[in-house]
C-alpha cells in the first residue's frame, strides 16, 4: 500500500499538532510520503505563518523595517522545536530568507519559505528523507504549472526513495526563482505526487471531518458526505463549497486515485472518500448543496428570436469583447436569460446593452442584480423521481421566489436562482427536505 498524506496549515501549528501528525503517519506503514503546510494559527487571534512571511517580505524589499516580524516567525519554528525536543538549528536557513528578502527575490519565495521550514521540521522528526519541492516541481516562466515534466522528476526521484517528505505549495522556474501555485495549492502538491508514485490513496489530513452536505455556517451541524464522485465535488466546489483546492482533483483523477479527506483532531472519523465513481448508493439523494451570491441576469426578448440562427452566439460574443463570462443561460422561444457576476457586469454594463442592441437587435433587455445560484448535486438525483418538484416545493414552502431554474441532461445537478436576501434560507429549506426530514 502506498499512501501519500498531505497535511494544513492548523494541523501542524504548533508542536503538539506535530506529534497528533506523527502518530497518524507511524500509524499505517503504506502511508511513506508526506506533504506538509506552512503552520498556521494556533487560536483565533493567531496568524498563519504565511501571511507573516508576507508582511516580512513586503518590508524588507521596501528598506523598512522588518526584523520583529522575521523574529516573530523564527519564534514559531523555534517553539515547535523545543516542543518536539529535536536537535535542530534552522539559523543558517534564516540568514538566507534574510537575504533574499533584502534582495527582493519575489513574494513566491517569500511565501513558500513556511512550507519549506516546515518540510525540514517533519523530516527530522520523522527521521526521514527531506526533498525540496523546488527541485522537483516545476513552472514556465509565465507561472504556469509543468504537469508532464514535473511528473517525469518525480516519478524518477521517488522511484528510489522508500519514504520522504515533500513541502507543499511552491516549485521552481527553469531560472531556479521559486513559483507557487495559489492559496491552498499543498492541496495541489499532495495530488501530484499521489500521481507520480501511482499511489492507492491520497489522504488530505485537515481541520474537518469531510466534506459536509451543507455549509455549517448555514445549517447547523450538517451531515458529512461519506463518499462523493470527483464529477460532483466538483460541482460542488465550483459553488463556493471549499474543502479541497478544486485543482488538486486533476491529477488524481488521471490515475484514478481516490482522496480520503481525514481530521488530524479526530483520526477516528470516516471522512470522506472521493472517487472517479462508486456502486455506493449515497445515503440520501442529494450529495450536497452549495451555493453563491452576488450575481446579475440580463433577460432579452425577440419575437421569433428560436428561428433566428446565430442570435446566442452573437449575445455572448458582446460579453466576450468586453471581458465577461457568463454562468447560466436558460432560454425559451423568444426569451434568453444570461447569469452574470455582478461585479464584473457592472463596469461594462452600458456598453454590453448598445452591443446586444447593435449585433442582435432585440425587441427587449430587463436587468436584475443582486440574485444568488444555489446547486443541489448528487448521482442518486438521476433516475429518481420527483427530486425538482422536492426542491421547488421546499423554496414554495419556506416563501422563496425562484428566478431561474437550470438542470442539465446528467441530472447530476440542479441550479436555482434565488434573491440575496434569500439565500441562506434557500439552504436550509433545501437541506431540511432531502437530509433532515429523511433522516
């Protein structure tokens, strides 16, 4: 059995996080490669190690000062040292960040040094081999991640080492300056790495036990999902529902390799499973609803506009000249209704409706703001009957107008549109007919 495990930020904040960490790793043999977080916040009114290197970085390429800050994060490590009782001097790497720091280097490295540091702390904890993700991860001058090469030098490199930690969150350019992916991207490195050594399991060790059907911050105490496909986290994910760094799913899933997202805090828990697909009937028939607010739709009319060819494509490509994507667009014979963010539409609004009015002559263009999509997913919605009306009687009951509605041939989701003010309610009316009432 091979396992790659991938560590967060808040499971390796301090030294007692550290040692829940090792117990979990020395626990399972197959569990051989390790990808580690920068350490993060301790308490609520902690911060995370990154956001420091940040602040450091920003005053120390700027000729202000930094030293307090540079301290402040020397201390973190140095804690995590003593509480671990590891014989371990971290001077000579602080005196390099320091210099590269006053030499302007680039917020990347920056960034990346708490992965880095963290990386030299589990490896001498663990008593086994540190790899600089630098030297095995790699992006193109413009940024951009190099699946294919990176996963050649992996693939080589770990073939002949039998265990190793590997941090998360940054590589290398071909010029040797450090790049890294987006917030959240360790996510990103534990699923390469599961894809060079053709792993059976990635496990992603966070602060939650899974993935939940609903958000907390909505529904009180909401169900964890058990196990869901990388088709339906996906949809799930895209909504605002946020777990896993939704690009952390590709590379797996070349593989077919399943992610079992874990609690460091509650090794205990099932968590949850996510996988190419499953015979596993879902406990209920909704996987999960997720959603977002702060969107717009244009609504445009002509008459015969269904025997009109070409009049879509002449409506989006005017949102195209101007920079815009669209989410949704439902239509009916002689209407089409376009879901836009709101934010983005409103610097180009004036200019979008003279383009539609000049490329597609409509008879009508009706705007309205401040709406909100809400996405009801899951692959035991296909073939059952009656789930639509369940969702639009739950909005009906709990007072809610819906403003669009949008389900696609898979049957794997259903998206509503709702107004702002009614979203949270829109959850927990939701979540209420197909989860609390079938429980």
């Amino acid at each position: 059995m091979k396992i790659v495990v991938k560590f967060g930020g808040s499971s390796l904040a301090s030294a007692k996080q550290f040692k829940k960490v090792a117990d979990i790793i020395r626990a399972d043999k197959g569990r051989r490669y390790v990808v580690p977080s920068a350490p993060g916040k301790r308490n609520d009114k902690d911060e995370k190690v990154t956001d420091l290197l940040y602040q450091c970085y920003d005053a120390a390429s700027q000729g202000k000062s930094y030293k307090k800050i540079l301290e402040k994060i020397r201390d973190r490590y140095e804690e995590i040292i003593d509480g671990l009782h590891l014989n371990l001097n971290l001077d000579h790497q602080f005196q390099i960040i320091e210099e590269n720091f006053q030499a302007g280097v680039g917020r990347d490295y920056a960034a990346s040094r708490g992965e880095y540091l963290n990386g030299i702390l589990m490896a001498a904890y663990l008593g086994i081999e540190f790899i600089d993700a630098a030297d095995v991860v790699f992006f193109d001058e413009n940024g951009n991640f190099l699946s294919e090469e990176t996963n050649r030098e992996l693939e080589e490199r770990l073939a002949h080492t039998e265990r190793a930690v590997i941090p998360g969150f940054y590589g290398s350019a071909k010029d040797g300056s450090i790049r890294t992916f987006s917030r959240g991207g360790s996510d990103i490195t534990g699923s390469i790495v599961a894809r060079a050594i053709h792993a059976d399991l990635y496990e992603n060790w966070t602060d939650v036990s899974g993935f939940l059907v609903a958000d907390p911050r909505i529904v009180e105490d909401p169900e964890v999902i058990e196990t869901i496909t990388y088709k339906e986290l996906r949809e799930l994910s895209y909504m605002g529902a946020s777990v896993l760094h939704e690009d952390a799913i590709f590379p797996v899933r070349k593989e077919g390799i399943p992610i079992h997202i874990r609690n460091t805090n509650r090794p205990q828990d099932k968590g949850t499973l996510i996988v190419e697909n499953t015979c596993r009937k879902p406990r209920h028939i909704i996987t999960g609803i997720a959603g977002k607010k702060g969107f717009c739709s244009m609504y445009i009319e002509k008459a015969m506009m269904n025997s009109e060819v070409g009049f879509g494509r002449k409506v989006l490509g005017v949102l195209e000249e101007q920079g815009i994507s669209f989410e949704h667009m439902p239509s009916g014979i002689d209407t089409m209704t376009v879901f836009i963010h709101q934010t983005e539409f409103m610097a180009h609004e004036q200019q979008v409706i003279a383009g539609i009015h000049r490329a597609a002559a409509p008879d009508f263009i009706d705007l309205e703001s401040d709406l909100a999509l809400v996405a009801v997913v899951g692959r035991g919605m296909k073939g059952s009957r009656g789930t639509a009306a369940r969702v639009f009687a739950a909005l009906a009951h709990a007072r809610i107008n819906i403003k669009m509605i949008d389900q696609g041939s898979s049957e794997s989701n259903i998206i509503v549109g709702v107004r702002n003010e009614d979203f949270e309610e829109a959850i927990r009316a939701i979540y209420d007919v197909f989860v609390t009432t079938e429980i």
